[in-house]
C-alpha cells in the first residue's frame, strides 16, 4: 500500500449510541402485565408478573415459584409484612435494574429506604441492598443512627452496620440520649456489645496515633 | 435543633455499588436455555430462546412469533440468508444489552459488523443498528467505502450512508479506481447520482468558505 492510499478518517461526527434499552423494553412488560404468569397479593392489592424474569433475576423467587403452587389459588401468590408500594417499586427494580423515579436518587426517602433494604434481604438483590445501605450510610444522623442499625443488623447489611458502628462510637453520649437507642438495646441487645468493641477499636486506634506522633516528634530523621 | 446535635457524617466510605446485573441475569437465561419456548434452525442449528424476551426486544420477534405457528413444526422457526454465528451474537445482544465479547469493542470485525448491521436492520434493533454504523464509520477506508455504502443503503443505516457519501465525495478518484465502486454501480445505480450530489455540495461549500475568507480579509473589523 502506497502512501496515497492511507484513508483519510471520516471528518463527519460518529452518529450517536443511544442508551440500552433493555430495562426500558422489560419495564413496558411489567407495565402493561403482557403474558403475565403470576399475580402478587401484597396488602390487598394485586399484581400481575412474570416467572422468567423474576426467577432468573432473584434465587428467592425461583424457589418461591418453582415449588408446585397450591390447588385452587389460581397462580395468586399471597405476600405478608410487605406493603404494596415496597413491593411496586421491588418489582420495578427487578425488571428495570433501577427504581422507580419517583423512588430514586435524591427522591428516595429515609423510610422508603429502610423498608426497600428488607425486601433486598428477603429476596436476594444484592444490587438494591447496596443503593439501600448507601443511601442510609449518607443519611445517618443522631437520632436515627441506634435505629439503622437494629435495621442493619436484622437485614443482613454488613458494610451499612460497619458505617453505624464507627458513627454511634463517635457520637456515643448523643447516640446514648436518643429513644432509638433505648429500643435497639432491647430489641437486639447483643449490639451493644458490638458497640463497647467499637468504642474500645476506637480509643485504641486514637491511642496509637498519639504514640505514633510522639514518636515522630521525639526523633526527627 | 442545637449545634451539638448537628451530625458529622460517616468517616467509612460508602459501600461500592456493583454493576447492573440484568444483562447478565437474562444472558445465563440464553446459554442455560431454561423454560425456552421456542427452538429457531439457523443454517442448520438449533438455538433456544424465550418468546418473552425476544418480543418485548424487537417488534420483527412480536410479528414473528406472535402469529400462529404451523402445525407439524414443533415451536421451530427457520430463519434464511443469515449465519449461525451472525444470529447468536445477535441473540446475546437482544437479552444482554451487549455484543458478546469475542465480538465487542476492537474485537468486532468489519465483516461481523457488516452482518450484524443487516441483522439489526432486520429485526429493528436501533442500538445494534448504530454501534454497528459507527464501526463502520470507524473503519471506513478507500479500498471499502464504495461497498459499504452499497451496505448502507440496503440497510437503511442513514448516518453511515452520509459518513460514506461524504468520504466517498472526499476520496472520488481513488474511490472510483476500486472494484468496490464498480460493484456498487452495478447494484445501486442511483447511489451514483447521490455521489455527484455530494461532490456538487462539496465543492460549492468550500467555494462559498472561500469567498468569506476572502470578504474576511477584504474587509477587516
């Protein structure tokens, strides 16, 4: 090939990759309910679903809906201690691998969260446990931080536990005043024993430093 | 709410949220072919996939497996005038959102690209369509310009069909100097007419950006 041959590159722009739509295309078939194969019962209400995807999107709904379905109940699956709107925006999140707009981002609330972290649990989503355990690591505050982590302890979210066990050993007298803490302390009493090991860890860590510091200052290379 | 009950915010970094994993989910649904509900022979083999997933993907699927199936043919769909090979990356792209890997990014070859851009025109895939013209757009060069405008015109892939016509306007004698050029004014005569088009523009833009640059320094501010 001579030097005359080398192809100029194309001076016009590349045409634009639009996103992928597959959340898009499966969320119009949880929308429209298109040869749906089981109906949810979920405090009264009910909702229309498919078996391929959720089996293939979550373990607990494969063996939810592989095992033989009782006589007579007509492919309706009755769901208990979760409310509708918890389940709605769950099944959005499995067809769409998002939540819902309204649910998400800056528009996912505190208790939203909470209850979307169980749901995580009870069905195996990992990917939701982690928005969940993000979204409420960035909302910690005082009087809600003995609370969260009742919650983290009894739904298996072990990084967002972590989080609440450095924030509560750091704000242990304010942590201590709050109702939440009187009511993590019976529900789970064992956490306070995770907590005096945080705080333990923590005067520890502090200590160390100090030593490391004076040490530095005491000989100078 | 006084000072001392302003929270600081969590020291620990947030829990690391993982990738999407949809694609990956509906993608074990194609290789393991679990409940697959329909059996296409493409070039003598035999896929299995699932008619929920190819229909909610592609309106062509809808139309196809939407209408009643023969009898006597047992759920098999035989497909003409496309490889075995072009169809399962095709497939993997309906339930993944992505290309297989042997044939994504650099790894995608023109001529897989080719096929693939006749697949996607085929079964209406928009963003099959357009990550396979932007590669070709990529590897436009004068030996294939003339043949992939051919393509592009068959295959009503309108952005690379005007990357081409420009490239083609850019290159004429070398482009008109290959087999390429040849075969193409054979089979798409009237994209000639389109070429003469594209050179008129050409030539009448660069005289227009002439006169300006002209006025320019006739005339200083």
């Amino acid at each position: 090939r001579n030097a005359a041959s080398i192809p100029p590159s194309p001076r016009l722009p590349l045409p634009e990759l639009p996103p992928p739509q597959l959340g898009a295309h499966l969320g119009e078939l949880l929308e429209t309910g298109r040869d749906a194969d089981v109906t949810f019962e979920v405090d009264g209400e009910m909702m229309r679903a498919h078996k391929l995807i959720l089996t293939c999107r979550s373990p607990v709904f494969h063996a939810l809906l592989s095992a033989p379905m009782r006589e007579g109940n007509e492919g309706v699956v009755r769901l208990q201690d979760i409310k509708a709107e918890v389940f709605r925006a769950m099944l959005h999140f499995v067809y769409t691998a998002n939540l819902p707009e309204e649910h998400s981002g800056d528009r996912l609330e505190v208790p939203m969260t909470q209850h979307l972290l169980a749901a995580a649990d009870r069905f195996n989503l990992a990917r939701l446990r982690t928005i969940c355990e993000r979204k409420l690591c960035e909302s910690m505050e005082v009087e809600t931080a003995a609370t969260t982590l009742a919650l983290a302890e009894q739904n298996r979210a072990l990084d967002l536990k972590r989080v609440c066990l450095d924030f509560v050993a750091n704000n242990l007298s304010e942590v201590m005043a709050t109702d939440g803490f009187t009511h993590m302390s019976h529900s789970c009493p064992h956490l306070q024993a995770e907590v005096l090991r945080a705080v333990a860890d923590l005067k520890n860590n502090a200590k160390q430093a100090e030593e490391e510091e004076e040490e530095d200052t005491a000989a100078p290379a």
